[in-house]
C-alpha cells in the first residue's frame, strides 16, 4: 500500500494517486470475508444543499443485535480515499469483537475545501444514530475513529458535537490523526523529504482544505483541532502516532491538553513508527502491538 502515495504529494498529483487508489479498492465479496460478515450501503441525507453521504455497513453474520458500533472516517490527507479505503483493521474488529461498522464517505478538497468533509461525517453520523434500530446498534455504545485525516476530522466531529450541546460517542480513536494546519512542529521538520506524508504533502492537504486560509489567525478549530481553547468535556479518548512521522509532536500536545483540561486520554507513541505504518505492514511486531492495544481499547470502552 505505501507505494500508492509517494513521500511527497504536491497537488498536481492528487488525479493520478486517486485513480490509483480507486483501482485498488475491496469488492463487496472481499469486505464480506467469505460470508462472515454482510455488507451494505446506504446514501443517507447530507447537509442542506449538499449531495447525499455513503455509508458503508458490515456486521457480523452471525450475530445478532443490538451491537456495539464503530462510526469510521478514513484518511487521505482530505484528498484522497472513500469508505472503502484500508479497512482491514476495522473488520476484524467486526469479526473478533462482534460489532457494526460504518464507514462514511466525504467529500474531498481541494474541490470541496473546508467544511464540507466535517458537515458530511457529522450528517452521516446523525442518520446512524437516528437509525440504530435498522442497523441493529445498541445506541449508548458507538465509538468514533478515524486514521490520519480521518483522525483529525473524528476530533473535529466530537468538538462540534460537544459545543452543540449533542449526545457524546462513547468514545473516540484517533490513528496518527492530522491535527494542525500550521506545521511549525519539530517532527514536522525532522521528517521532511522523509517517509510517508512528510511535511511538503501535510501543507498540500492543508492548503486543498484551507487554502490561503492555512495556517493563519482565522484557521477553526472544526477545521484544524488543535486549534481549539478548550478541549475539556470530550468522549474517552485513544489517541496514537509513531515517533518517526511527521505528526508525532502536534498528538502528544493534543492529548497533553486533553489531560490538562480534566479529560481521559490514552496515548501510545510507537518507537519506530511511521506514518501509517500498522495499516502498510500489519504483521510486524509492533503493528500488531498497535492494534491489540486498540482492541483492548475498545473491550473496554464498549463493556465487551
């Protein structure tokens, strides 16, 4: 999988690695692991004026509900990717832990910038929650999680919700999340030219979301998280990144402040990591460490 995005992304490439990527996307028959789980989609309302958002739902087979839920965002960079996009992880949660995914698609900048990604996750999670009855979740049990951009847009979500005044998700998982438009960080800068999504490709996925708008004084927090004053009053919280990646310095701040404003964080930063490394090699040791430390994450969150 790494070989689909390229150190370095500068906006002229975003075609040519998007049609890469759709070629490579899971056909039902593959998300549905040889009958184990049932897949579906739905197109459910979108905000005013907008298009409808996809949901991709699989569920166990065997199981029936009402079942914990996971409400997934895929990464990107905001460019890239849909609700089918390095799923791998998620069903095996489906499978080993017995719950529902869904996974909602957005719209990408730069040709839908800010808010249109945050509106449309934020609608799609209000129809799944209007609807647990259909999709057979137990309603007081839904974890938001997202990878990358993914990550940065689930934080986004759980800020808005808790400023409207919504009912909390049990929980949130932010994977290497992508928190902070204005890239002044250390690791930012150690990890130029180096790995996957590396600062030149951060500004890009900024710029296509912001544009000229990044990295100035009048950035949202619902656009960039950690801009936030307050991050007091948010779901539990796991939150990882690897030490070699470009966003390793603006996770360990966020969820410093999210201890510091009386919240419940789990942090890992693994040793070596870097951007994305579980999800392009997940039988290595410490991928595999990764993503056990998320189930058990989840066991407990969700009362399993």
């Amino acid at each position: 999988m790494s070989e689909l995005i390229p150190t370095t992304v500068l906006p002229g490439m975003i075609p040519g690695i998007r049609r890469t990527m759709r070629a490579t996307r899971p056909s039902d028959e593959e998300l549905r692991r040889g009958g184990s789980l049932v897949v579906e989609e739905f197109r459910v309302p979108g905000p005013a004026g907008a298009p409808a958002v996809p949901l991709l739902v699989c569920r166990p087979a065997e199981v029936s509900g009402p079942l914990p839920a996971v409400y997934f965002t895929h990464g990107g960079g905001m460019v890239f990717g849909d609700n089918r996009s390095l799923l791998a992880e998620m069903l095996d949660w489906v499978q080993e832990l017995h719950l529902v995914l869904v996974s909602v698609g957005y719209r990408l900048a730069p040709e839908h910038p800010y808010p249109a990604a945050l509106e449309d996750i934020h609608a799609g999670l209000r129809w799944t929650a209007a609807h647990t009855g259909e999709l057979g979740i137990d309603p007081g049990r839904i974890v938001v999680a997202g990878a990358s951009a993914g990550g940065g847009l689930t934080a986004a979500l759980t800020l808005l919700m808790r400023d409207r005044g919504e009912p909390a998700p049990a929980g949130q998982i932010l994977v290497c999340p992508m928190l902070d438009d204005r890239d002044t960080t250390v690791s930012g800068h150690q990890m130029a030219g180096l790995g996957v999504w590396d600062r030149t490709s951060n500004n890009t996925g900024w710029g296509a979301l912001l544009g000229d708008l990044r990295g100035g004084p009048d950035v949202s927090p619902y656009a960039a998280p950690a801009r936030a004053a307050d991050l007091s009053g948010l779901p539990p919280l796991l939150i990882d990144v690897g030490s070699a990646e470009t966003f390793r310095d603006e996770v360990v701040t966020y969820a410093t402040r999210v201890w510091q404003a009386g919240g419940e964080a789990e942090m890992h930063v693994w040793p070596g990591g870097f951007h994305g490394f579980d999800a392009f090699v997940p039988d290595a040791t410490l991928s595999r460490d990764a993503r056990a430390a998320r189930v058990r994450w989840l066991r407990r969150t969700l009362h399993l």
